[in-house]
C-alpha cells in the first residue's frame, strides 16, 4: 500500500535547503562542462576552419659543404635567414633539366618582384660531381643570375647525403655511368627546416609560389600573441 | 537540476575516465614514443599506377644513402610485389605501399609498420631495423579468398662489422 507523506514546515525548509546544495552543484558542474567543451570547441572550429595556414615543419634539413660555380666552399649555413629552393640535376641533362631550368627562371622573375619578409635564394645541386669550370658552362646556357641562383656540386659521397638522406630524392649511376635521376623541389626555411618536398615531379611554378607565401606570411605575422596562434596551427597539422 | 541516477552517474564519469585516458594514452605514445599515425601522403590512379614512370612500375627498394631505404610495395590480389626485401641490421627503411585492385592491409610483424592499403592512396610508415633477422609483412585486411597466403618478408642482414 503506497503511503503519502506531506511535508510539513521543517522538511519544506530542509527540500528548499537541499534544492539550493543541488543548484549550486549544478552550477558547478555547469562551468566545469563549459571549461572543458569551449576550449574544445575552440580547436575543433580552428581544425575546421583552419584560419591560419602553415607549411609542415617536416624535419631539419641537411647540412652539406659543396662548391660553387667559383669554386668557393658553400655550406648550409650560407642560406641562414633566407628561403631556399632546391632542385637538383646534372651538367649533361637535357629534357629534365630544361623543365627544372623553366621552372627556376619563372620563380627568379616572381620572386624577384615580391617585398618579402625574407630573400628567397634558388639552389641546383648538380649530381654528376661537376667541377666548377663545368658549372660555369652551365650557368652561362642557362642564363643564371648568380645573385638568386646558385649552382652548386661536390663529391658523390656528400652529393648522395645530401640528396639522397636528406632530400629523400631518389638517383643512382646508370648502366652507361651517367646519373639517372627523378626531378624533385626541396623548400628550406631560414632556420634550416624542411618545409616542402616534392618528390618524383616537379611541381608548377603557382605550387611553389603558393607555398612560398603561405611561409612568408608566417614569418611576417608569427609574432607576440600571434606566434602562438601560429604554433597552435602547427599543432594540429597532420604532417605527412 | 535533472536528476541523474547514482549508478547511471558512475558509469558516465567512467566513460569520461576511459576517453581521457585513450587521448592521454594516445598523446603520449606519438609525442615520446615516437609512434606515427600512417597517413596518405599521395593519390595515384589504381590503373596506370604500374605503367612507366611511376615507381611502382619497378616495386622494390631503393637506396637513398647509406642505411636510408625506401621501398615501393605494390598490393595486389594476393601478392606483394616484392615479396622479399634484404637490407642491412641498421637500416632505415621508408614503406610506401599502394593497391592495384582492393583493399588491403600492411603490417611487418614486430615492429611499428600497420597500415591500411587503399587502392588509390599511398601509404607511407617509416621503420628502423636494428636486429638481424625475418620480419613477416602480412596482409591483415580481409582481401578475398586467398587473403591468407598474402604475405612476404624482410631480410635484416646482420652487417659485415657486426659479423665479424
């Protein structure tokens, strides 16, 4: 048999008073739920929406001693501060080559007209061990501009460190001797991070153009409290 | 305030507990442990991705630089191709896998290599072989009847100063 009770005057007061314990427990939790879920939200918005978008930080680059077309020691650390595109070929190429060389000239005119945060420098490392007299050749067929583009060569045991451990670009010597090789674009930031590869093909001039700004824009706005904005797109970047 | 049954309580403050304990367990195990989550890193087309100028044309190893390795494994109905790959004890080896036809799965026993093949994605782990020895590759996504005899290995070659 169900039995009714009624409340009298002690038991309201003491409902009223335990109504108040709940309320104020609720409340708690309440915030507790709102501390946790509008950081939440907050990342899931910014992975969604991605406001600021970075290059990958995809590793330190390699460092490396070669020779120049002068025949000075050029090493890693002559590119500190500036962007640095690498490619690679060799002296006596010519289809390949001439795509990368195309590819080179576009970016030095683009490039060249920019205001950038940071100078962009252009790098061939060339794999056939090329002395500098035949790098001199090379840079007087291709027309280069020895301020913006430099063609650099060494011996195959740092060639093959170089690109091969460090770019991850795949060549070998072929039957006849000669180097076969898969075109490839390296991107170096100014504090020597790997930014971009492109492995097996190279990519269009407006590629390489996009990736450059996307970097320039973080070097020029990554500071203060943005810096962390920046960080936090790094963060949450799902590096290949 | 709504009511919320003590024992319903319990096992909501229990699933919280067990969520944040995967992602804590998940955090941890990338950032110090150096685990990585396989991700596609190229999309290829299944029907042309054998034809020349791909290097899957010539699946198989490549040498970058000493000890620094990349091989190309193509999954197809119920082969790897290759289906054996020798490096020296030491060697780093970069694994990108792709599928011609459906979908498989990629993982070298003992060490941090599983990953998911898709037909028209490329798969991409890296893995380090210090210990000389056979390490199995298997295919251990369901692929059709002869899934079972899809599988290959790795030589890990003890090197000439090791031997000595």
């Amino acid at each position: 048999m169900a039995t009714v009770s009624v409340p009298g005057p002690t038991s309201e007061s003491a409902h009223r008073t335990s109504g108040r314990r709940r309320f104020r427990r609720g409340g708690r939790g309440t915030w507790a739920l709102l501390l946790v879920a509008v950081p939440v939200l907050a990342v899931l918005l910014f992975v969604i929406f991605r406001p600021i978008l970075v290059l990958p930080r995809i590793g330190p680059a390699p460092g490396f001693v070669l020779t120049d077309a002068q025949g000075h020691p050029v090493s890693h650390e002559d590119f500190r501060g500036k962007v640095t595109v690498y490619t690679v070929a060799t002296t006596d190429c010519t289809d390949a080559c001439a795509e990368t060389y195309a590819l080179l000239r576009r970016l030095a005119a683009q490039t060249g007209q920019e205001t950038w945060p940071a100078p962009v420098e252009l790098v061939t490392v060339y794999l056939d061990s090329a002395t500098p007299e035949q790098l001199r050749q090379v840079a007087a067929q291709v027309d280069v501009d020895p301020s913006r583009w430099r063609l650099l060569s060494g011996d195959p045991r740092s060639l093959k460190y170089l690109v091969g451990g460090g770019f991850e670009l795949y060549y070998r010597e072929g039957p006849a001797g000669r180097i076969e090789f898969e075109p490839g674009l390296v991107l170096v930031d100014g504090v020597g991070v790997l930014r971009a590869m492109y492995r097996g093909s190279l990519p269009s001039s407006q590629e390489v153009l996009r990736d450059l700004e996307t970097l320039m824009a973080e070097i020029q706005n990554s500071k203060g409290w943005t810096r962390y904005a920046y960080e936090a797109a790094h963060l949450f970047l799902c590096y290949p | 305030m709504m009511h919320v049954d003590r024992y319903e309580q319990i096992w909501i403050r229990l699933s919280v507990f067990v969520l944040i304990a995967f992602i804590l367990a998940v955090l941890t195990a990338s950032v110090s442990a150096g685990i990585q989550v396989p991700g596609v890193v190229q999309r290829v087309d299944p029907n042309t991705v054998t034809e020349p100028g791909s290097p899957w044309a010539e699946p198989g190893l490549r040498e970058l630089a000493p000890g620094k390795y990349e091989a190309y494994i193509l999954a197809q109905i119920w082969v790897f191709t290759p289906d054996e790959i020798r490096v020296p004890a030491g060697s780093e080896v970069t694994f990108y896998v792709t599928s011609k036809d459906v979908q498989h799965g990629f993982k070298i026993l003992d060490t941090n290599i599983n990953m998911m093949v898709i037909p028209g994605q490329v798969s991409k782990l890296t893995a380090r072989f210090d210990e000389p020895g056979t390490y199995t590759m298997v295919c251990h996504e369901y692929c059709g009847v002869g899934h079972h005899t899809m599988y290959g290995r790795i030589v890990v070659e003890p090197t000439q100063a090791a031997a000595e």
